[in-house]
C-alpha cells in the first residue's frame, strides 16, 4: 500500500483456514482496536484483508472501519 502522501498507513492481512473470508466479531473487534491504538502513534489502519479459498473480504470495503 502505497502513496504519494506523507502519512504513516499501515494495512492487515491475515488467512482464514475454513475457507471463509468473512470477517469474525473477533477479526472486527481487533481491528477497532488496532486502528484505535495506530491513532494514537499517528498511524492510519488503511485497511485490513481476509483472505480464503473463496476469496477476500475487505474491512475497509465492507465499512467496518
């Protein structure tokens, strides 16, 4: 993730194993945290991705964050 911007961004990319990329209230949950305490350093969450056998899921996409 880049661009040509002088903010910190950081993104999250994990796998889910079942196959399913739909987040969980777990994945959402500590992803509201994460972005919450990266505030607070002066970094933004620009997103953070689920990857499965069925696909991805964006958090950013889907508006839960």
């Amino acid at each position: 993730m880049c661009d040509q911007s002088d903010r910190a961004r950081t993104g999250l990319v994990h796998n889910h194993p079942s196959g399913d990329p739909t987040p969980s209230h777990a994945d959402i949950e500590m992803t509201k945290e994460v972005a919450k305490v990266a505030r607070t350093l002066g970094i933004q969450l620009y997103d953070h991705i689920i990857v499965g056998r069925e696909g991805h899921a964006s958090l950013k996409g889907l508006k839960l964050i």
